[in-house]
C-alpha cells in the first residue's frame, strides 16, 4: 500500500456513502493510511457535517438518499468558505458525459466504481498536495537506503530494491524512526493496525522477507535484531 501520512497532522476526509460495506472498506484503508475519517450517508447529513466542521477533503458518491452527490457538490461550491474544498465524485455511472457532468459541477475529480483502491488513494493525495493539507513527502533515508516515497520506488546503493507491499510500509515505518527498537507488538499496530487479528510472529517473516530484500551480498545488515525487545533500522549495532 502506498505512502501512510506518519507523524504529520492527520487530514480530514468526509466520506459521503449510502453502501455500508463500501464505507466501511473506505473508512478502514483511509485509516490504514493516517487520514482522519467522518462519515455521512446521505447528501443532507453531508451538508451538516460541512457545515459543522470543514474536512480537507469530500469522497462523494453521485446517488445518494435526501440529496444527490451532484447537488450537495453545487451547494458547497456556492458558499465562500467551501468554494475551494477539493471533491472526487465516486460514482457506479461510467459514462464519458457523467464524468463532465461531475467535473462541470464543481467536482475536483471523478473515479467510477468499481476503482482500484491503489488510484484512489494516489488521487486523494495529489489533491491533499494541491490544496497544501498533506505536504508533499519526497524522500526517506538511512545510510545508503533511500525510498523516494511519490514514486514508490526503494534503492540502497545502486540496487533497485523489490519489496511487497507490507515489506514496503514495515521499511517506511522503520525510515521514519531510525535506529529506535520497536516491538513486533509495536510494529503490528504501525503497519498493519490495531484491529486486524495477525500474529506477532508475523513480524519475523516478513522482517525475513525485507532483510532478504534490503541486504545484498556484502553489504552490511542494516535490520537489527534486538534480543527479547524486537526490531530497528541500525547498522551500528
């Protein structure tokens, strides 16, 4: 998964979705990711919770109940202090007049359902960029391990690292936070989150997997194991 916010201040997004399920699946991958997560699933509750305190960014659905997402767009864009809020329209209707329609309507940008949650995210965080909620994060780096964060793309040396996707967020975290020893406790509740059920082993396997990635022949390891405590990004011990 791509780049998590950290330490920053988290951005608020107001979620606007009648379909259970989909806000649910929202609400868990844009925590996962560090954003500040409200909810309304019809069009007025959306207005009120505008109006009530302003989140930094509005993932509305075209159909919902009360008022459409259409029209709860053409109502904040009318009013000064939320003329500016950046909206994606997410929307089941696919066609090419529905996303100019969306676009004409106020709407920074449109996705049609069903989207990948990957491009989601990416689009959520160029209009965060824009709008100067979320700075953007260029680079992280210790020793010769750099990972330039809007590319998704690891290095150390000249080598291009391949990393999955959790080896990817576990090597972030540990970026942020070189040379302290985290817990797999610890490290499960950074990466994977507090309310997923994974064993604490689990760190070890992929702290394996990342070790096999990261350590080329040669090269100094730079994960250390810390005995009976866990695991930090440190060649110096």
């Amino acid at each position: 998964m791509p780049e998590a916010i950290g330490s920053l201040a988290k951005p608020t997004i107001l979620v606007v979705e009648d379909e259970a399920p989909l806000l649910t699946l929202l609400r868990y991958n844009l925590e996962k990711q560090g954003f500040r997560v409200e909810e309304a699933t019809d069009g007025q509750e959306a207005l009120l919770r505008v109006a009530e305190g302003k989140p930094d960014l509005i993932l509305l659905d075209w159909m919902l109940p009360q008022l459409s997402g259409l029209e709860v767009c053409r109502q904040i864009r009318r009013r000064p202090n939320t003329r500016d809020l950046p909206i994606i329209m997410v929307t089941a209707r696919t066609e090419d007049q529905d996303a100019v329609r969306a676009l004409d309507t106020g709407a920074d940008d449109y996705i049609a359902k069903p989207y990948v949650m990957d491009a989601l995210l990416a689009r959520i965080r160029a209009l965060l960029r824009r709008s100067g909620a979320v700075p953007v994060k260029g680079r992280l780096s210790y020793a010769d391990l750099v990972m330039d964060q809007d590319a998704h793309r690891v290095t150390r040396g000249a080598r291009s690292l391949h990393l999955g996707p959790t080896e990817y967020r576990l090597l972030e975290f540990f970026l942020s936070h070189p040379g302290r020893v985290f817990t797999r406790e610890q490290l499960l509740d950074a990466v994977w989150g507090r309310d997923i059920h994974v064993e604490p082993r689990t760190v070890d396997v992929h702290i394996r997997r990342l070790r096999k990635a990261v350590n080329g022949e040669g090269e100094v390891d730079i994960i250390r194991t810390v005995r009976s405590a866990g695991y930090a990004l440190d060649v110096e011990g």
